[in-house]
C-alpha cells in the first residue's frame, strides 16, 4: 500500500524544549496508527529555517495574467513554484506552531504568502475567492501560553480565523485545531503538553 504524504511544517524558533514541537512528537504517531498506513514526512523547519519574505518582483507578478508572471519573473517565482508543488504533493498538512500575539507566527505568514497565489492556487470570481488545490486534512498542533481558544474568551483570537479563511482560500477546508494552552501557568509545560496531547489520542483523533 502505497505511504501517505505528509507535509509538516515547523514553526517554531525553539531548538529545545519547544511545546509545539513536543505535541506534534506525541500526536503524529497516532496519527500514523489512525490511518492504518505508513506516513513519509516532508518537513520544513520554518521557525528555525525561515522562509525569505516575497520580494518587490513576487508582489509585481501578482498582477499579471500567470503566463506572463512566470515569464517575466521566472526566478523569482520559483520558490513559491517548489512550496506550491510539496503542498499539492501532500495527502496531510500539519502545521506544528505556537501562538505569536494573537496570531500566527510571521515564519509561517510567510509560507502563506508564498503559496497563497492569484490563477495558481485560486482563482477570482463574482462569487469570491476559488481554492484550485484538492483538500485534504489539515491538522494545527498549537501551543499557546496564555489563557487561549476558550469560551469565554480571555485573550483575542486571530489564530484560528484567519488561519482558516486563509488557507480556505486555496480549497484547504478539512481543518482540525489541536491546541494546549495556558502553558505559561503551569511548572511543567511539556508535561502538560503531553497530558493534552493523550485526551485528542483518545478523543479528537479517534472520533474524526
């Protein structure tokens, strides 16, 4: 049977002890189980490997028909080119972050910027906005410190609403939100990260 493709994006700045990173180590495995085969992973290491901002060329190729883009701004389109390719190649998405202001971190803003992209990966209609990728499940282990993702609510959330329309864009709606929060108030942040992570094993994962 053929191995599923699984696209993880890292976002995290942390080399050691990141509690995202630590939920997606305890998650992904169960994951693997769930599906009943084998998982090949292509990771990008955004928080530490970060992605160069789009340029003034990439900014100018969005306004032109796609040909003439690629033409134009052959080189400088590459980059989103190769994201753009790993991501449609990808049976899963899994973005593995932390909660920065509110929000997601600009290491991964930048990866949506780069495949977010007018007549490649959606196209504009009277209606609105079309994604032209496939969707497939999207799964968001996220990690916040503060009082996050509740009702009510204590902090503003901006993570998940954008995040979701964002990638809804592309055609990315199969968005499965795996959060453990409050991380600042607790001895043992990866303890508690581990504590969360075992409750979505035996109820968020199991019951999709």
């Amino acid at each position: 049977m053929k191995d599923l493709e699984l696209l993880l994006l890292d976002c995290s700045p942390r080399r050691d002890n990141s509690t995202s990173r630590h939920l997606t180590s305890q998650l992904l495995p169960a994951l693997t189980r769930r599906f009943g085969r084998a998982v090949h992973v292509t990771q990008r290491h955004l928080g530490v490997k970060p992605l160069p901002a789009i340029t003034p060329e990439y900014a100018e190729s969005l306004v032109l028909p796609v040909e003439a883009a690629r033409a134009r701004y052959g080189d400088e389109l590459a980059l989103s080119d190769e994201l753009i390719r790993e991501l449609d190649a990808a049976d899963i998405v899994w973005i593995s972050t932390p909660v920065h202001n509110f929000t997601v971190p600009a290491v991964l803003k930048n990866w949506i910027d780069h495949v977010v992209r007018r007549d490649v990966t959606f196209v504009t209609t009277e209606a609105g906005k079309v994604g032209l990728l496939r969707d497939r499940p999207v799964f968001v282990a996220v990690t916040a410190g503060g009082a996050m993702f509740r009702e009510p609510p204590i902090q503003p959330d901006f993570f998940r609403p954008y995040l979701t329309a964002v990638l809804g864009v592309i055609g990315l709606k199969d968005i499965t939100y795996l959060p453990s929060t409050r991380l600042a108030m607790v001895d043992a942040p990866l303890a508690a990260v581990e504590e969360h992570a075992s409750q979505f094993i035996a109820d968020a994962l199991t019951a999709r």
